[in-house]
C-alpha cells in the first residue's frame, strides 16, 4: 500500500498551483491518475520504463497490453513516431484534441513496456482540460490505460477511481464526470485503409466523412475465429461481478424476451438487474430496473453506460439483462462495451 493523496480541480478553473505538484510528481517517475473527455486515466511518464511498471502493477494489467501515450501538443508526436502518413495529418486536423487515438510506426525513444513489443504506438491528444494542463506542465508524454482495475467498467468519476485504486497510486485528480463516457477510438493508420481496433468517441461515420474509406477490425465483434489486432480488446473487461446478458432485435420482442428470462432467473432464485431505456423502463416490474439513458441519444447512453454497470455490484445482482441498441454512431461503441461486459452472451428476441 502507498499513501494516495486526492487533489480536487475544477476543470472550469484550473489551480495551477494546485496541479503542478501533480505534474512534478508525473515527471519524477510516479503515477498520477486524471479525468479525460473519455474516461479517468492512470498516467506515468511514457518515457520512463520503471514508471510504467507501476501502471502495470496498480492495475494488475496484464504486460502483452499496450498503453497509448498521451501528448498535449501535436508537435509531440514527432520525435515518437517513424512516418506520420496525410491521412492521418487530415484527422489529427480535425478531431485533435480529442477522442480518437491514432496507431502510427514508433520512434526508437518509446520503450518496449508501452508497446509491449509491438512495432506500433498510440498517440492521443485529450481535449479535457484539466488532462492538458497536466501534460503540458509535466513536460513529458504521459501513458495512460483507463484507471480502473484491470477487467473493471472504465470510471468516469473520481469516486470509481477511488474504489479501484486508492493506496495503488501515488495522486488521485478528482475533476468531475467525464463528456464522452466512454474511450477513444483507436485507429490503425499505418495501413492505406485505416483500420478501428477500437470502437469509441470519433465514430465511424466521422472517419468515413474524412476519409470515405475506412474498415473495422473483425477481432471486436465478437468473431471469435479472428484475433483482434489491438491486444486490449481480447480480454474480458467492462465487467461487473454479475452475469450479463444481452437482448437484441426489436423493441416489443426485446421487453417480451427480457421478461421472461427475469421469470425463468427468478426461478432458480436470482435476484435480476434490468438496464432498459427511457422507452421501454415502464414495461418491467419487480426487478432493479436501470435506463440508460433514451434511444433517440445514444450520446447520453454512451455517458452513463460505466458507471450504470458499476452501481448494479452495489445492488447485490445475479444476473444483468440488457437491452441491445442501434450499432450507429457512438451506439457502436456501446454495443463493443456491453458484449465485452457480456462475454459475448447474446439472446436474439423474436416474436
Ligand atoms: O480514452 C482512452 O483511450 C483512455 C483515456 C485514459 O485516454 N485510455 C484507454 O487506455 O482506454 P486503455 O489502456 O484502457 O486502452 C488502450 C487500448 C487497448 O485496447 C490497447 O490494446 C490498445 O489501446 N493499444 C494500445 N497501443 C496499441 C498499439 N500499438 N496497437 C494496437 N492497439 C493498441
Ligand atoms: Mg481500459
């Protein structure tokens, strides 16, 4: 166990004073953990080998995963990177800062333990701006998994970093509830045809209004033939303590379906989490019913997603039956987290 100090910002009005101590602790070598527009993230200098240890260490994350290395100015990726392709100057033009990290050839200087071997690095650039002050304070670039402990939902406030990894990490910045809810794109473009690793913030259609061509790694839908080529997504993650299903098809097929597999789980006297919509909450009776959030925002699903899966542990749930939602925009994204939080275990409703 470390000491943990917790340091509050505003993100509206940055004490710098305040966040300079974080920023020299991140420099020396110690582990930081920050909000992001994504998630919180757990920083430590992407430069310094023993850093990163600890990263590893306090997650129990296992050492094949790769970090992405997290910059405050686009300058920054130059003296990390071998080539930085057009394609990936158009992108970086228009949706850096933000949720979208880009996979580039690395420079000699990235060590070993961020790649974890691989030829690659991702880079992102945060547009929160507590994130950006403290990387452009600690003059170095920062690696950063998500702050939770390795399989746990992404936190998206202070408290969820508090519950995974206090006295794991040396500072803890608690700044409020993060935007986007959940993480960054991760997108190959090494490749002619980028490729997304990862669904997230930056959705396929914005890629494709830049790019028109642009493909999806078939490792992150569930096809499990295929090895998915970012190592992150083939563990089990996202997940709460209960078992998750999820049903998908038609709105009235779904409520039909789910209330009849809370029937046959109460039968074998399982106590049954539902996480519904605002469109169909009301059809479900006698069981924890959750929303997350309307179908016609799938913004606001994407916000509340984590944070909905961590409260049904506090519940005491045995089984979480989901609604699935449109594969669309940031509904792709959702989808992603949820059949990872599932395991992959998907009932088809039908009438
Ligand atoms: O939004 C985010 O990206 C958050 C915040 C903190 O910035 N970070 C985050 O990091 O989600 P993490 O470590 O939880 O997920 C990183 C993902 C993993 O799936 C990892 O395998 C993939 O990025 N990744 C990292 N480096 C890679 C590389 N060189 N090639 C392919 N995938 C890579
Ligand atoms: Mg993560």
């Amino acid at each position: 166990m470390i000491e943990t100090k917790i340091i509050e910002i505003d993100p509206t009005n940055i004490d710098r004073d305040k966040l300079r101590c974080a920023a020299e602790i991140l420099a020396k070598g110690g582990t930081v953990a920050f909000p992001t527009e994504t998630v919180y993230g757990l920083g430590a200098n992407a430069l310094d080998s023993e850093a990163l240890k600890r990263i590893f260490q306090a997650k129990g994350r296992p050492s094949d995963n790769p970090l992405i290395v997290h910059i405050s100015q686009k300058e920054d990726i130059y003296s990390l990177v071998r080539e930085v392709p057009k394609r990936a100057d158009l992108l970086m033009e228009k949706f850096w800062p933000g949720p979208l990290t880009l996979v580039f050839k690395k420079s000699q200087i990235v060590p070993d333990i961020v790649t974890a071997g691989l030829d690659t690095v991702a880079i992102r650039m945060p547009s929160h701006p507590v994130a950006e002050a403290l990387i452009e304070m600690s003059g170095i670039p920062v690696a950063a998994p998500s702050a939770n402990l390795s399989g746990r939902p992404s936190p998206t406030l202070a408290v969820h970093v508090i519950e995974d990894l206090s006295g794991k990490v040396d500072i803890i910045i608690s700044g409020g509830s993060c935007s986007v809810g959940l993480e960054s794109t991760v997108l190959d473009v090494t490749e002619e045809v980028p490729v997304i690793l990862r669904p997230g913030g930056v959705t396929l259609e914005d890629l494709q209004e830049v790019l028109g061509n642009v493909s999806t790694d078939k490792g992150i839908e569930g096809d499990t033939t295929a090895i998915p080529k970012s190592p992150g997504m083939k563990y089990t993650h996202y997940a709460p303590k209960a078992e998750v299903v999820i049903i998908t098809g038609e709105i009235r097929d779904i409520v039909a379906t789910v209330n009849s597999l809370k029937k046959e789980n109460e039968k074998k006297n399982l106590k049954v989490g539902i996480m519904a919509t605002d469109e169909t909450k009301d059809n479900y009776y006698d069981a924890v019913v959750i929303s997350m959030g309307s179908r016609e925002k799938p913004g606001s699903i994407a916000e509340n997603i984590f944070a909905i899966l961590r409260s049904f542990d506090e519940k005491g749930v045995d089984v979480i039956l989901t609604e699935g939602i449109e594969t669309k925009y940031i509904g792709h994204a959702v989808m992603n987290r949820l059949m990872k939080a599932a395991g992959y275990n998907v009932v088809k409703a039908r009438r």
